[in-house]
C-alpha cells in the first residue's frame, strides 16, 4: 500500500516509520523544511528509543521518505493519514482543529485517486464529519472516504505499542475503506492476535477521548488515596498492589506520584470536558480529575517546602528529572513545571538534571542551573527530589550522594527508593501515601 502521513510530529513520524517496517511505502510530508532537512540527515525531532534506527533501516529499503511537497506525497497514495498537531486552544480549552481542517482542504486539493482519508491525530466527536464536508467542497468528485483511527501510544514505548497494540480502532461505516484498512494492518494479524475494531467514526472519536480520560482518572485516584495512606498510617504501594491484582481494577496507571502530565492526558481531559458541556451532558468526575491533579502538582512543591523544615529562602535544591515521564523529552505539562515553580516562589535555588529533557525545559525554567549529571546537581544541595523516574535515577550511588549533598534528604516523589536502603544510606526519605 502507497501511505501518505501528513506531520511528521510525535504520531505522524513513529506511525509513518512502523507502516514502512511493515513493508507499505510511506511518504512522510511536513511543511517544515528544516525537519525535513534533519530526518533526511537521520535527526529525530523527538527522542523516542529506537526510533532513529527504525527510520534510518526503512529509508535505506526504499519504503520511508519525506518531502515537505504534500502535491508529490498524496499522489497515487492509498491512503493519507492527517497526523497533525491538536492542541489546547487559548481561552476556552476546546481542541483547536485549525490544522486537521487545513490538511483536509490541502488533501482535497491534491487528491489524484479515490484515497482513504485517515484522522490520526486525537480530535472531538464530530471531527470526521468537518472533514468530509471540506472534502466534498474542494473535492466534489474525488471519492475519498474519511475514517478515524486513533493513536494509543505511549511515550517512550511507542514503537512497541504500534506493533503490538492491545486493539487497532477504526471507525467507518464504508466498507470500501474498511477494506484498505484491513489491507494496511494485516501485518498486525500476520504475527498476534491484536483485534482490529470497526466502529461507527464518531464512537471511534470518543474512545479515544474516553481511553486517556479513564486513565487519568485511575493515577488521580491512588494519588488521592496517596494523601490518605500518609494520614493514616497506610503505605500506598501495598494499597495499589492488592486492588491491582483485582482483574476488575488491574494494575497498571496505579503509581502514586506528583500528577499526570504530558501531551496527551491533560489536553484531552480538557477537550472532552468542552464537548461535554456543549451537549448538556458534563463529565463530572473528568471535571474533579483535572482540578484535583492541576492543584497536586503544586502541592507537591510545598510538600519538598515541608520536608526542608517550612523554609527554603536561600536553600538548593537538587532536582533529578524534568520532562513529564521518563525515555522521551517532552515538557508538556510536566509536573516538574509546577514543583520548581512553587519552590522558586518561596526562595529556594534550583539545580536540575534530566537525561533528555534540558532542550525542552531551558525556556520553560528561567532561573534554574542545569547539570551534566545527579551527583553534580547534588553538590551541597539542601535536598534531593526525584520527579521523574528515569532508569538511571533507580541505582544512584547513595553513600556518594549522601557525601555530595550538604543535607542528606531525599524527597522521592516516585517512590523509587525503599525506606530502608535510603535509611541505612543515611538519609532521610520522603515519599509519597507513605504514611506508616
């Protein structure tokens, strides 16, 4: 199949280069000349493990290329997925749109055959009707067909979720692009048994909105039981590890920590709560969801503030971690944001390291003194808080931090570090729901 992915953002590029390791012919197109320009030299525009090597493989076959010529990349093209970006929009927090519907009209205008027109990028119910309308304006006599298929990647995992994805959702009722649909994801079939889901295309837009806002609200309840555990003697780990194991419940999106943050989970709640409310039906636990983490986030400053005695004017501040989750660079929302914000606030100097995230994070943290490792961020730091659990923050060296630091606390806010190794180091740990 000839596969045209317009945006070589997050989705676009690791979807593009997953459908040519699948051996479909991908044209990744991008107005962007300088990103094109980079991927030509094999420079990922996000980090995400494997991903430069999966690109480099597929562009050597002949399967992968990019143009910033989206007339060239929809030519003859099977199918076009729209996989550009949906933020926030300022003001009242509905998805803006602006750029799926400009792709949809540059498409139509494009158009040589009668292609699958697929939304990839994560849009409100009633998205693929727009876009068939603009579709059928530029493009009367086209035939394309409109479906959705949404993304459930991870961050950090997303070449493992695309090629063993728990369910593949497409949404049309047209069984001609079923038809194409099913040709471009038989490789799927070929190795497991992921089922591919055919729904109406408006169902296929609200699972998606539906998934993450679920989700979400499972990490802000066992933060919210985190508060409790710490309350009344209880330990969050073992709380979340006996209602896991409940296959009701499961375990995963269990992990109490400083909040959610990120491109996906914080936008989407949004954008679902606004839909919700323009048809009279608001989400009330969505709602709940989002004011309870907005407002953890900054707690979790004040409970570093705490832990340093009440006052942090003219104190350091080690922080291990920035981006929102661990093995990608993305600052979006991050929950570190918040934390070095209210730690600034009430005085206190900050000294960061991150694997990959300084790039992102430089403008984001004005003030802020960034570090070539965790030792180096520690020296003569008052505390050490770990906000995000990069794999090399799970093995520090404590007898060298303790000695690097000039108070040995540990703030753990990922509870990486059990009470007893950090003890027996010397310091004193500060976890999260760890109240016994």
């Amino acid at each position: 199949m000839r596969i045209a992915m317009i945006g070589t953002g997050y989705v676009g590029l690791v979807s593009g280069a997953c459908f040519s390791d699948f051996g479909h012919e991908v044209v990744c197109v991008d107005k962007d000349a300088r990103k094109i320009e980079l991927l030509h030299q094999n420079v990922m525009p996000i980090y995400e493990p494997g991903l430069a090597e999966l690109v480099a493989s597929n562009v050597r076959a002949g399967r992968l290329s990019f143009t910033t010529d989206l007339a060239e990349g929809v030519k003859d093209a099977d199918a076009v997925f729209i996989a550009v970006g949906t933020p926030s929009r300022r003001g009242d927090g509905h998805a803006d749109l602006s750029y799926v519907y400009a792709a949809a009209r540059e498409i139509g205008e494009n158009l040589t055959k009668a292609s699958v027109i697929v939304t990839k990028s994560t849009v409100p119910v009633g998205t693929g009707d727009e876009v068939e309308r603009i579709l059928a304006q530029v493009a009367p006599d086209s035939g394309a067909m409109v479906v959705s298929n949404p993304e459930f990647l991870r961050e950090g995992a997303a070449i493992e979720d695309f090629k063993r994805p728990d369910r593949v959702v497409v949404g049309t009722d047209d069984e001609a692009a079923r038809e194409v649909m099913r040709a471009i994801y038989r490789p799927l079939s070929l190795n497991q048994s992921a089922p591919v889901l055919f729904v109406g295309r408006r169902t296929s837009e609200l699972i998606k909105y539906a998934a993450n806002a679920f989700l979400a609200v499972k990490i802000t309840f066992i933060n919210e039981i985190a508060d409790l555990c710490e309350q009344v003697g209880a330990d969050v780990q073992e709380v979340s590890r006996g209602i896991g194991m409940d296959n009701r419940i499961g375990g995963k999106f269990l992990h109490a920590g400083p909040g959610y943050g990120g491109s996906c989970f914080p936008k989407d709640t949004l954008a679902l709560m606004k839909t919700a409310a323009d048809n009279e039906t608001p989400l009330r636990i969505v709602e709940a969801t989002v004011q309870v983490n907005d407002s953890r986030k900054r707690a979790m400053g004040r409970k570093v503030i705490k832990a340093m005695g009440g006052d942090v004017r003219g104190k350091t501040v080690a922080i291990l971690g920035l981006t929102f989750k661990p093995n990608t660079d993305d600052m979006r929302d991050a929950p570190s944001l918040s934390v070095i914000g209210a730690l600034q606030d009430a005085g206190a100097t900050i000294r960061a390291y991150d694997p990959e995230g300084f790039e992102q994070a430089r403008p984001l943290l004005p003030g802020v003194e960034f570090s070539a490792s965790p030792y180096a961020a520690a020296e003569g730091a008052d505390a050490l808080v770990i906000v995000t659990e990069w794999d090399e923050f799970r093995a520090l060296d404590l007898d060298r931090m303790r000695e690097t630091l000039a108070t040995p606390l540990l703030v753990d806010l990922r509870n990486i570090y059990p009470p007893a190794e950090a003890e027996k180091a010397g310091f004193k740990l500060v976890g999260v729901g760890k109240g016994g």
